[in-house]
C-alpha cells in the first residue's frame, strides 16, 4: 500500500467503502452510488482465477520472446519497455528471493487459493516489503502486506502496543486475502486491484470515469505514477519469479514421495529427509511435532544457524512425524518467524 495508504476500512462485510488518506492529501470516500463501468457480460469470471490476470497473458505478434531468460511471447506489448527495465535493475535479487522465500510463497498461495484469489497475487507482498515482517513505511505502514493501523484492525488484526498482528505472516495474509477480494468484488479485474490496492479505490474509480473504460491499459495515466508503475511492478515481478515455468510447489503426495529414507547415524532410527529453507526454528518445529527439543536437536544438530544463514538445511524427521509436519509446516514457519520478531513468542 506504498506512499497513498489506506487507513479506513469500515464494516467486516465490505459492504462500505473506504476513506483514503495520504501524507500528502485527503481523498473523499468512495460512495457505493460512483459504480465503475462494469466489464461487458461479466467476462471476468472470479472463479476462473486466470481470467483476472487478461493483460498479463495478451498474445502478442513480437518476434523476440525472450529477454535475459524471461519469456515475453505473452507479454502485453504495453507492459514490455517497462518490463525489460524493471529485470534488469531487480532480477538478481528477487531471483535470490525466488530461492530463500519458497516456503513463505507455499504458505501465502494456501491462504490466497482457499479464498478463491489467484496464487500471482502473492507477488503483491514482495513489491510491498520484500516480504520483511518487521518493515515499517514511512507512513508506518508495517508487515509483509504493509497495512495501516486502521487497516488492519479492520481487517480483524490486533496492533497494540503489545502485539502487531501486522508482523504474523498467516494471520496478515489472511487479512490481505480479505480486502483483495473487497476489491475484486468491485472491479472484476486483478490489475485494477492491485492498482486500488497501492493508491485506493477512490482515485481508480475516479481514472475509470476519467477514461471512460474499466481496462488498466486505457486507464493508467489517469492514475498516480506511483499506481500505475506499481501494477507493472507486479507484472514485471510475476515474469521474473515466474518466466522459467513458475514457483514449483508440490502436493502432499509428490513431498512424500521425493522423501530419501536414511538410518541416522547418531540415533540409528530410519528417518525422512526433506530439503527445507526459510528461517524455521528448531523450538518450534519440535513443538508441533510433539518432540522434545533434544530429541529433535540430536536429529538436526546446527539447524537455526545453517537456515539463518538463508541456507537449505537437509531436515531429518522420524517416519511416523512426516505427515505432521505437512500438515503444520506453514503453521510452523509462522510461530518461527513470530519467535525472531516478536518477544512474547520466545517464551
């Protein structure tokens, strides 16, 4: 939600619309009355969750289709000077990203696909923060999907002095699950959303009525700078992470079957061994394992300090834990990072 943050958000039904407000400028609210042109014949289907991402996928007649490995041969001609600009200041690092932040994008695609919101919309945490939980804006706007106090109160979130549910990977994608579906509900279109998402659906109903079109493409120098180039930064994002084929993740069967079965040579029981990344905590994969931490240590001995280090770390676990942790590692990889950021969860 960058530099125009959304601070309101009225009512646990979405039914209301919103306040916005800026460093620079108070916007008036958005009254249900100022409909937006509505998509011919309700083309856009949400159920048809590809459907909402039509301009990142338009076909286009380009004889290149490829640019420093990210595949463009469906790339919306519009997006592509700005594409091409954005890899080559950003690919190095969120290649890196790509890498150590695997795990926290299997837990945010769970959250957005149980609620029915495409799994590219993850890409909007990574252009927010990079997904840092402990990032504060200058507006202080805090988290992965960088919410305003207000925000996130509104969206069920507990920021207090105590505690800044803003920071909880699980709980905070949740809540960003909730007001992107607000948005899509009004536009009918993913683009618009991420659009509304960064600078609010008052001035994107005002650039709709501006242009006299619903379509992001018509619409864009009707919005801030700041919004457009947002949504391209979103698009530009979505190529890199995904111009190789995709962030792989894989269904519970396939994790269970890529498992090796090794004897441990320090306990001599038969063990899983699972590739993992991302900064889990020994304390509190034990917890939800039901093991001691010794019994667990003495499996994997140095396991804070490899993944701390942004290393994968080969991750021993007894056969009769392995459907235990499929089942809770998003919860586990949550309560690890809350156990680094947040000091009531060490104890």
């Amino acid at each position: 939600m960058s530099r125009n943050k959304l601070t309101v958000f009225i009512g646990s039904s979405f039914m209301s619309l919103c306040a916005i407000t800026s460093a620079h400028a108070q916007l008036s609210p958005v009254k249900e009355t100022a409909a937006v042109p509505a998509a011919p014949a309700e083309q856009l289907v949400k159920a048809d969750l590809k459907a909402g991402f039509k301009d990142l996928f338009e076909n286009t007649d380009l004889k290149a289709t490829s640019f420093r490995g990210i595949k463009t041969e469906h790339l919306n001609p519009k997006a592509i000077s700005f594409v091409k600009e954005y890899i080559d200041r950003n690919a190095r690092e969120l290649n890196e990203l790509k890498t150590w932040a695997r795990p926290y994008f299997d837990m945010m695609d769970d959250v957005l696909s149980q609620s029915g919101i495409p799994k590219e919309l993850k890409y909007l945490a990574v252009i927010e923060s990079h997904l840092r939980a402990n990032l504060v804006s200058w507006a202080g706007a805090v988290g992965p999907w960088q919410f305003m106090p207000e925000t996130a109160r509104g969206l069920g979130l507990n920021v207090s002095r105590g505690r800044d549910e803003r920071t909880d990977y699980l709980k905070s994608t949740k809540a960003a699950s909730k007001y992107l579906n607000y948005l899509f509900n009004i536009y009918k279109d993913w683009l618009l959303v991420v659009a509304a998402y960064n600078c609010g659906p008052g001035r994107v109903n005002s650039a709709i009525n501006k242009a006299g079109s619903n379509d992001f493409w018509d619409l864009q120098y009707y919005l801030p700078a700041e919004s457009r180039n947002h949504v391209k930064k979103f698009i530009a994002t979505h190529y890199i992470m995904e111009g190789q084929g995709g962030v792989a993740t894989v269904s519970r069967d396939q994790a269970l079957a890529m498992m090796k079965t090794v004897k441990d040579e320090v306990t001599q029981q038969n063990v899983k061994v699972q590739t993992i990344s991302g900064r889990y905590n020994a304390a509190a994969i034990a917890k939800y394992l039901e093991m001691s931490l010794a019994d667990f240590n003495k499996l994997n001995p140095s396991l804070d300090k490899v993944l701390a280090s942004n290393s994968t770390y080969q991750l021993k676990l007894p056969e009769e834990k392995v459907d235990l942790f499929l089942e809770k590692k998003n919860e586990m990889l949550n309560e690890s990072i809350q156990m680094l950021i947040n000091p009531e969860y060490r104890n």
